[in-house]
C-alpha cells in the first residue's frame, strides 16, 4: 500500500520533473573492502550473489523474517551481521553454525520474541549482541552459550526483570545495557547469574524503578560505570542506590534527568565507602545543595551540576569536595523572569582548593562580589561566557578573588561588559587566554586597562561596540600572538603610530568588518611571525589603487611568515603590482566577494607555496596565465565561481584547459563557473566551452604570423634595397661572376700590360702630367693615357675596352669636370664597372681633386666610395706638405691586390 502510494508521488514527480530516479533507493548490493552494503533494498531474502569472501554484511532497513542458517553458509567469513530494523521474529541455531566467525551481531529493531537456548547455541566466538528494540521473551539460558560476550544490549525489550538466567554465564560481558524495559524492581539475586563475569558498565536507563532490593549490586562488585539516566527517582531511592553501591568499585555514576529537585545532606553517605571519581548530576532541575550533600564524596574529581535550577550556593553547598578538579555548572543558575537572580555567596568556591576548571557558561547570578572566587587554588580556567551577572565595568576590585589561582583561561564572551577600568585584570598575571567578545565596549585603549597580563597570548574582542585604539594599546601583552578585533573598532582611526609594532610574538591578527579605509604603510611592520590576517569587510580599496596619491600602501610588506590572508569584500578593484610581492608562505589567500576584473600580470609570481585560492563573486572577465599561472600551479582548492567569464579563446582557453587537468579540488565547478560573453556561450557553463574551437584557429594563426614576418621582411627589404641597394647588387653581381667561373686569375699569374689605366677630364691633363706621369720616370710604373697612348687608327671604343683589360688597375681622376664630361661618364665608366664585375677585380682606384658627394658619384659615374677599400679611395690634399704622404698612400693603392673579399 505504502509502496504504491510511493510508486503515484513518484510518477506524479516523474510528469512534473522527472527527478523520480533521484530519489530512489539504490538498486543492488555495493560492496567496499570485503563489506556488502545491502540496506534499503526491500529485500526478503538474504542475498545470494554477493562474494563468499566478504567479512560485513549489512542488510538492515529490509523486510527479511529470518536469518536462515543455509542461505548465510555462502558467506562463512562473515564478522560482521548487520540485520536491523527487519521483520525477523526469532533466531535460527544454523546461524551461528554457518558463520563460525560471527563477532557482532545486530538485530535492533525487529520483531525477535521468543529465545530459547538452542537459538544462540553456536554462538561461542559472538562479541557483541544488539538485541534492542524487539519483543523479547527468554526461556531457559539462551546466553550461556555466549562465552566471548562483551556486550549485550537488550535495551527497549520490555522485559519486566533483570534477570536474563540463572546459572553464572556471559563471563566475559563487559557491558549490559537494560535501559528502557519495564523493570520495576531490582531483586538481590537479579543478577546472580553475572557473578563470575566481568562487567564494568551496567546502563539502565529510562526504567520505571521503585524498589531495589537490598545486595542487587553485591554480584558485580566489579561494576565501575553506572547509568541511571531519565528514571524517576526520589531522594529515598537515591540515597538507597547509594547504599547498595557502597563498597563496590563504582567509579563513576550518572544520574542525569532524574527529576531530583533537592539533594539532602544524607542521599550520598553510602558512597563514602566508594572511589567515586565522577558524578553527573545533570539535568535535574535541583534547586538546592544545602547541608553539603557532596560531603562523602572525598575522592570526587568530576561533577556536573549543568542545566540546574539551583537558587543559592553557600560556603557549606561544595564542602568535601577537596579532590575535585572539574565542575561544570553550565546553566546551573538561572533566572527566569518570575524569579530573582540566583545568588552565590562570598568563599561559595573555596573548599575547592583543587579545582582546575569551572564552568559557569549561561548563568545568572546577583554579581561577582569581592571574595566569590576565593580559595579556588588551583583554577586554571574560568568561563562565564553569556552569562548575566552584572559586570558592566570590570575594574581592578572584580577579579581581585582570582589573585591568588593561577588561572590560564577567562571566558568573559558576551558578559555585557561595557567598560575595562585600568589594572581590569591586574591580579592576573598567569592569564594566557582572555575572551572579551560579544560586548558592548567602547573606549579608547590606553592599554592600562591590560596591565600585569604579561603573560597573555590571546586576547579575543571580537564584536564589541566602539574601541579605540593608541600606540600604546597593547604596551602590557607584549607576549600576544593572537589578537581578534573583528567587528569593534571605532571608525576613521589612522592607527598612527600602529598600536601593533610593539607586538613582536603575533601570529594572528583579526581586523575584519571595521570599515577600516586607512592605514598606514607601517601599520603591520615588524610583525616577523604574523601568520594569520583578516582583514575582510573593510574598505581597503582606496589604498590598493595605482591613482592612490604617493601610489598604492604596500600594507603587507614584509609579512614574511604569512600563511593565511583574507581580504574579501573590500572593494578591491584593483592589485598592486607590489600588494602581494614578498609572501612566499603564504598558503590561503581569500579575495573573494571584491570588483576584481583585470589583473595586472605576475601579481601572484610570488606566492609559491600557495594553496588555497578564493576569488568568488568578482568582475573576472578572462584568466590569462600570465596572471594565474604561477597562482594556480600548486593549488588544491580554487574558489572563482560567480566571475562574469568571457568564453573566448583568448581569455579562457587556458584556464579551461587548466581545470581539465587540474588535481585540485574546484567545488561548483559545472554550476557555478558561467560564461557572460561572447552571446554564444552567455550563461553556458565554462566547462561547455569548445576548445576544439580555438585549435581550429592554429592554421589562421600561423598563417597571420608568417603573413607578418613576410611583410616585415618585406619592407626591411625594400628600406635596405633603397639605402643599400647598390653595394647588394655590386657583390651580387661580382659573386654570380665568381661562381660562373670568371673567377680572378691567381694573382701575379697574368701579367698587365700597364699598371693603371687613367681616367681623367681633358682640363685636368695638366694636374695628371704634373703629379701622376712622373711616377713612371723611375720605371716604377706604365700608365695608360688616352691621348699619349692610343694606338692611331683603332676606333676610340675598342681601344679603351683594350686597354682596360690590360691595365691592372684603372684610377679615376675625379673633379667637377670628369663628371660632366659626357664621353667619359657615359662610356669609360660604364666599361670601367663592366671590367671591374666581369673580372672580380677589386681594380678602381678614386682620386678625388674636389670634394665630390658620394650621390654625385653614383649617379653620373656609377660608382660609390663604399664600393672600394678605403685605400682606393684618395683624396689630393689642399697643402703642399701633404703631398708626399698623398703619393705613398697611391703607390699602395696601385699595388693593392685586386681580390674582393
Ligand atoms: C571461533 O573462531 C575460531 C577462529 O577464530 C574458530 O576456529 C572456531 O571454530 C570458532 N568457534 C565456533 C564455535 O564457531
Ligand atoms: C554446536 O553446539 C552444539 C551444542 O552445544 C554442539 O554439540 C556442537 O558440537 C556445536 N557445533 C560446532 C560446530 O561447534
Ligand atoms: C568463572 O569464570 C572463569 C573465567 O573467567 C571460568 O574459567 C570459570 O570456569 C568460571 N566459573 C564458573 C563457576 O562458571
Ligand atoms: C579505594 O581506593 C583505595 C586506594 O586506592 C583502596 O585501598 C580501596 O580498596 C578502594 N575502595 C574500593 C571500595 O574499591
Ligand atoms: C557542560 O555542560 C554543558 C551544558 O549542559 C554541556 O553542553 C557541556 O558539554 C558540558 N561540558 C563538559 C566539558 O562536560
Ligand atoms: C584599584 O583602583 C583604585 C582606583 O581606581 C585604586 O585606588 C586602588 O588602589 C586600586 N587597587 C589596586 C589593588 O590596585
Ligand atoms: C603564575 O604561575 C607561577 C607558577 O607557574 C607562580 O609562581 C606565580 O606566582 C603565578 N603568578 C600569579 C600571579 O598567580
Ligand atoms: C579534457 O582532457 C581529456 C584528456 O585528458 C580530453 O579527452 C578532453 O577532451 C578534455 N576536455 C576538454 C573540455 O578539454
């Protein structure tokens, strides 16, 4: 019926969203480490195909009637049975036979009734029997044979008795849980049939006790543990148990939610002859401890008074209580709005001389007066915290009875604490911890309200209302490491002089939600070991920005040790090139909920050991590597979900082939990293980007990139052909002539008919004989000269392309006139270049008269200075002393080898 009620919601859900598959129940049997997993399958059965080999079965939440010894012999390795909330309504003996190694058992909630002794016959190696929640009816011994038996819960059976046999068994039982049944009376030989085992625990709770019968405990004096909880029990039968249990090895005894509302001075003497260490007696709405009820209980070390309703603690309410080392009286005093404050009287504490912790959390009482604390020695921690006792202004008179204890910790969260007087804790010279939090405080810090905490590490004033601070705010903790100011300082504080420099030890600094806007650059120097910073929620964008007057606060300078950062939601549009620079340690860094959009590259080049990246909820529109490249190497979890990302290849590309490969972890990943542009992939998940779509791009790319070298090849071409175009085509020209084989004679193989042929103007003949045919006097030299040497009757043209081959070099007499003179221009030095190319000769030789500019030479006789060596190129000097020189460098120039290198 149920099941098809089900079947209908489904298909309606099915019609509506088709979520149906969702919420079905797994299909089959899993099975990890050798242990099946078949709970919530519906079975009727025993499952039959799982592996023989596996050591857990857990077939609980099904409809299986029995355990059938056959069905289980498949599985004979078997540790573990797990059949919980089933139908079965008895036991089979071939259980235990065929799973020879059985150790738990667990069977709570079925319908199990009858057991009889054969059921658990072979059940010797079963450690653990969870019998709870069935309907059980014991005949005969049914656990004797159960000889390695350390627990057994037989809790919620409603059985009437406490007596499970009568024969001693179950010798190893360490614990017996009876809670829940109808158990009215505790017979003296209840439990006889555990006298020769071992038990610590007993727990019976929720029973509807009214009598115990006098010895019910003497046949397990053993017993250290016992739980009464959530019974009703009267102060008679309190103090009865307490009898009973005189003389045991009770240790321990929970009486919790008992409905005890008053202890009388009587109600524990039976325990006087215990060890009792601990005793809870919680929940129990008790409004009184007159008559120090706790005065037998010597050896006590733990007691717990919390959720009470005590009224009124006296010097006489804790007396005996000389060994005690923890008290919890969290809600132990209360006020409700009928009722006047609790009250806790002068020296209340003091016969607890050798309690180290008292909690007082949630309580109410009329005030801390002068002596409240006295005598506690030995308190090392005290939490008031969210308690109402009237602190308001805690000055130097308050904790003046905790002088003399050497306390470590005080919780003073949410005490509504509006003001700390000078020397506030001055008494407390061993203080470590000091929580302040939740209060109202709202001063300037002169830092003497902290005097004589030398010792102080943490001091917490998380959300108070309005603090100030000065550079000497701290001066008296200068051993601090931890400092939390979220959510209580004053606004518009320059922190100038920071109060912070003088603490050298912090490691953890909370500034966070303060709306702080302007800090100093030296605000955080010298903190050396500061690991840990928080500076969220505050309005630090100002300073990080480049337009900043004097340019960005590098607030964060030489925090060398930090490890964790956070600075989300600060309105950061904006990070410095040098805001992160230096932090090598850092391992978290948290900027998320800011208006980050473009981030300037290698921002994040120094964070090597980072770990944990958060940059949700931002403007980050692409993820180039050059930013997130060295942030993202070693990371293992990255938050930039909710970041407008633009799905192009140039912004994404990178980063989507990141998450990709990444072993970090990216939670949200496929639901939360959205594309916002380009139009085709807005509000597309970035994992949906097609990366296939930008290696479509690599030949276009390629293609673009040879484009541009060509071009840029092209015109660096064109610019040195225009400037430089000559000398390319000369050696061009002189190395094709080369290579053709018109290669130059070995030197001194030919021999020239004439040293130079002399190419000059008709007008400048006077300058040639006067400074150049003397030179052949001495036989030094045979020039050739057009108008001297021509041989008569042979047509002008074929005599100079003649003579030209037969001079070794060729000089041109260069002046004004030679470059005008047509013939010469136009014919000698066309054939002149044509012999120097066809013969690789290296031949001309320039003799400049007149300072000719070099375009001029080009253009009217083909030739440019930058064509010949230097020594070919000469230059007839203005002064006569100079002359002589000119005549050496010609002779060197006529007799320089020919070869162009
Ligand atoms: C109990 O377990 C041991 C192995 O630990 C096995 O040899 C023995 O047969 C088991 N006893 C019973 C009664 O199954
Ligand atoms: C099972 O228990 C019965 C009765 O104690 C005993 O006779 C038999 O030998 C046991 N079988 C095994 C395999 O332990
Ligand atoms: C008592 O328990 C021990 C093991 O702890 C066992 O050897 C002994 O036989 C038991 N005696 C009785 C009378 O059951
Ligand atoms: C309590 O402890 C003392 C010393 O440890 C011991 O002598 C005494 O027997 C113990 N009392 C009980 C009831 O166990
Ligand atoms: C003290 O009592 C409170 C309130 O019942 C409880 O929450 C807390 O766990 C107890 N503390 C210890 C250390 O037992
Ligand atoms: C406590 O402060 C008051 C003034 O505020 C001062 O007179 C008194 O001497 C101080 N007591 C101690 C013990 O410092
Ligand atoms: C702090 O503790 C030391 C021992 O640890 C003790 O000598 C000293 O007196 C204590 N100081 C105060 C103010 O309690
Ligand atoms: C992710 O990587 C695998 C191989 O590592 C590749 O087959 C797959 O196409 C990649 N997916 C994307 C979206 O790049």
């Amino acid at each position: 019926m149920v099941e098809s009620l089900f079947l209908l919601v489904c298909l309606l859900d099915l019609l509506v969203q088709s979520s149906c598959l969702h919420t079905e129940k797994k299909a089959a049997c899993t099975i990890e480490d050798r242990m099946a997993d078949c709970s919530h399958l519906s079975l009727k059965e025993v499952p039959t195909d799982l592996p023989t080999d596996i050591t857990g079965l857990d077939v609980s939440h099904n409809m299986l009637r029995a355990l059938p010894g056959p069905a289980l012999a498949r599985y004979p390795k078997l540790v573990l049975l797990d059949a919980s909330s089933n139908d079965i309504t008895h036991l089979e003996s071939g259980m235990c036979l065929a799973l020879p190694l059985l150790r738990d058992l667990i069977l709570h909630r079925n319908e199990v009734h009858l057991l009889i002794d054969k059921d658990l016959f072979n059940c010797t190696n079963l450690s653990l029997l969870d019998l709870s929640f069935n309907r059980l009816k014991l005949h005969g011994e049914p656990f004797l044979p159960l000889k390695s038996l350390t627990t057994l819960d037989l809790s919620a059976n409603s059985l009437i008795s406490a007596r499970l046999g009568i024969v001693p068994q179950l010798w190893n039982l360490d614990t017996l849980i009876l809670s829940k049944n109808f158990i009215k009376i505790f017979k003296s030989d209840d439990l006889s049939f555990l006298s020769n085992s071992s038990i610590q625990t007993l727990i019976m709770s929720s029973l509807p006790l009214k009598t115990l019968q006098p010895g019910c405990f003497q046949q397990i004096r053993g017993l250290r543990n016992l739980v009464m909880d959530g019974s009703v029990l009267s102060p008679q039968l309190t103090a009865k148990l307490s009898e009973e249990l005189s003389g045991t090895s009770i240790a321990s005894l929970s009486l919790q939610n008992n409905r005890l509302v008053s202890l009388t001075d009587t109600i524990f003497k039976g325990l006087q002859d215990t060890n009792l260490t601990s005793l809870d007696l919680s929940s129990n709405s008790l409004v009184s401890l007159h008559n120090s009820p706790f005065k037998w209980l010597g050896t006590l070390e733990i007691l717990s008074l919390n959720e009470s309703n005590l009224k009124h603690l006296t010097s006489t309410s804790f007396i005996g209580l000389g060994n005690l080392r923890f008290m919890n009286l969290t809600r132990a005093l209360v006020k409700s709005h009928k009722s006047s404050y609790p009250i806790i009287d002068n020296f209340s504490f003091s016969p607890l001389t050798r309690l180290e912790t008292l909690l007082m959390d949630h309580t109410a009482f009329q005030g801390i007066t002068a002596d409240l604390f006295s005598g506690l020695e030995s308190l090392r921690h005290l939490s008031l915290s969210w308690s109402s006792v009237g602190l308001r202004t805690v000055n130097n008179g308050t904790f003046a009875s905790l002088s003399r204890s050497p306390l470590r910790t005080l919780d003073l969260t949410a005490t509504d604490i509006l003001r700390l007087d000078p020397g506030a804790f001055s008494g407390l010279g061993n203080l470590t911890k000091l929580l302040l939090g939740s209060n109202f405080i709202s001063q300037t810090l002169t830092g003497e309200e902290f005097q004589g905490l030398y010792n102080l590490e943490e001091l917490d004033m998380y959300h108070n209302k309005r603090i100030i601070l000065s550079p000497l705010s701290f001066n008296h903790m200068r051993s601090l490491r931890t400092l939390i100011l979220g959510l209580a300082l004053a606004q518009n504080q320059d922190f100038n002089p920071s109060p912070f420099q003088l603490l050298h030890n912090l490691s953890t600094l909370d500034l966070s939600n303060n709306n702080i806007a302007n800090v100093m650059e030296g605000l955080l120097e010298g903190l050396e070991k500061l690991r840990v910073l928080r500076l969220q929620h505050n309005n630090l964008q100002r300073l990080w920005k480049s337009a900043y007057p004097g340019g960005p606060v590098s607030f964060l300078r030489g925090l060398h040790s930090l490890e964790i950062l956070d600075m989300d939601s600060n309105g950061l549009d904006e990070i410095p090139l040098t805001g992160l620079s230096g932090l090598a340690q850092l391992r978290e860094l948290s900027l998320a909920g800011n208006v980050l959009d473009h981030l300037r590259d290698s921002i994040f080049d120094d964070l090597t050991s980072l770990r944990f990246l958060r940059l949700q909820r931002n403007l980050i529109t692409l993820v180039p590597p050059g930013v997130f490249g060295p942030a993202l190497r070693n990371l293992s979890v990255l938050h930039m979900e909710r970041n407008p990302f633009d799905c192009t290849c140039e912004s994404i590309l990178w980063f989507v082939n990141w998450l990709n490969t990444t072993n970090a972890s990216v939670p949200q990943r496929s639901s939360e990293y959205i594309c916002n542009t380009p139009p085709a992939y807005f509000n597309k998940s970035v994992d949906q980007f097609n990366t296939l779509s930008c290696k479509d791009m690599a030949p276009f790319y390629i293609l673009y990139v040879m484009n541009s070298v060509l071009v840029l090849v092209f015109m660096v071409g064109s610019l040195l052909f225009h400037f430089q175009g000559w000398r390319i085509k000369f050696h061009w020209e002189v190395m094709v002539n080369r290579t053709l084989g018109f290669a130059e004679p070995g030197l001194g193989e030919v021999r020239f008919e004439y040293d130079a042929y002399l190419i000059h103007a008709q007008a400048d003949s006077t300058w040639v004989d006067r400074h150049l045919l003397p030179l052949e006097e001495d036989k030094q030299y045979t020039f050739f000269v057009d108008d001297r040497d021509a041989v008569p009757g042979r047509s002008q043209l074929e005599s100079i392309v003649e003579a030209m081959r037969s001079s070794r070099k060729i000089v041109f007499i260069v002046t004004e006139k030679l470059l005008n003179d047509p013939w010469c221009r136009m014919y000698k030095a066309h054939q002149a270049m044509h012999q120097v190319i066809e013969d690789s000769r290296d031949s001309v030789v320039l003799v400049l008269l007149e300072d000719i500019p070099d375009h001029r030479l080009s253009r009217d006789l083909l030739i440019r200075k930058g064509m010949l060596k230097s020594h070919c190129v000469l230059h007839w000097p203005l002064q006569k002393e100079r002359v002589q020189a000119f005549r050496h460098k010609l002779r060197v120039a006529l007799g320089s080898s020919n070869s162009v290198q």
